[in-house]
C-alpha cells in the first residue's frame, strides 16, 4: 500500500512539475504541532510537538495549484488515569511519542499574492512502531493515519507563515476496537521559499 501511495504521489508531481505555467517554488518549514488523540484512553487537551520538512508550491494559474510536501511530524500524546481494560500493559498518565513521515498534498486556491487557502489529503507513516509496543509484543498503534488538511498561508516574499487543522479520519488503534483513536492536529510554522 506504502508502495502504490508513494508512486501515485511520485507521479503527480513530475506530471504536475511538467505542466505548471505560473510557477514552481521548492522551499523549507518547520513549525509546531499540537495534537489531541480522542478516545477515553487518552487526557484531553492538545500536547505539543514539532515538524520538519520540505515543499513544492506547483501554481497551474494566477488562482490554483498544488502543494505536495513531505514532514518529519513529532504528535505527543499522554495516557489518562482511566485506561479501562484496552491498555492494560500501559502505565495510566504515561507520555507517548509518536513520529511520523507526514505527506500532504494540498490544493492551493490564491486569494492574492499575500494569501493562500490549502485543503487536502494527508497520509502519515508511523516511523517508530516499537516504541508503540506493549508488553505482549502488539502494536499500539496503526502503522499509518489519514487525514484531512484545512488552513491558510501568508505569503510575504520568500517567506511563508502557515496555520492548518488536520483531522484524522481512520481509527489508529491497533489493539482493539473498543476505543476509537483518532488524531486532531493544528498545525502553525513558518515556510522559506528556495
């Protein structure tokens, strides 16, 4: 699946990179996450943590394009004090870190050259599973999250500053399905045009 998704990607861009007209920008962000997991296994509240990476900015147009990117995303997480029967090889108020390989590939509607709206798709790896694991040997967590990307950009020259919400579509618990995990993201970082 991992495969397909990253060839389908690979052939976006260079079909994308081959038609754009308007414009082709490479650039560098990075920024903070602050990430809520639902469910009953989980305290409320968003935990910070951060991304790292790189971006495309394909405009086909004055008004629309694309923006493929690809992030280092750290999600911060901490158990509650009632796990109930689901984890109970975890410790209650325990922190978990989770690291992902985050691709978003995000429709670009310009409002103008200062303002920029993306919506889009957004799969994320899950880089480090056996820090997920449990006692028994079984992974915590999903070895990838889909999800749902909304947000702005303010385009000032060669800077980029960027809020985003991204929710999370598919339940990432992989131990059972009595208690649906699912992610909320706000995403805020600056971006450097190259």
């Amino acid at each position: 699946m991992k495969k397909i998704i990253l060839s389908s990607l690979a052939l976006i861009l260079i079909s994308a990179a081959s038609y754009a007209q308007a414009g082709f920008r490479l650039g560098i962000k990075g920024g903070t996450n602050l990430t809520q997991l639902s469910g009953q296994s989980f305290d409320n509240g968003f935990k910070s943590g951060f991304q790292l990476g790189g971006f495309m900015e394909i405009d086909f147009s004055k008004s629309i394009g694309i923006q493929p990117e690809v992030l280092f995303s750290e999600t911060n997480t901490r158990t509650s004090s009632n796990l109930g029967s689901v984890l109970t090889n975890m410790n209650s108020n325990q922190d978990v870190k989770l690291n992902y390989l985050s691709i978003p590939v995000l429709l670009r509607l310009n409002a103008n050259k200062m303002l920029t709206f993306v919506v889009g798709p957004q799969y994320s790896i899950l880089i480090n599973p056996h820090e997920t694991t449990l006692q028994n040997g079984q992974d915590a967590f999903k070895s990838g999250d889909f999800a749902m990307v909304g947000g702005l950009q303010i385009n000032l020259s060669a800077f980029r500053i960027y809020g985003r919400y991204a929710v999370g579509l598919n339940n990432i618990n992989d131990i059972s399905n009595q208690d649906s995990w699912k992610s909320q993201q706000i995403q805020l970082g600056i971006g450097i045009k190259l």
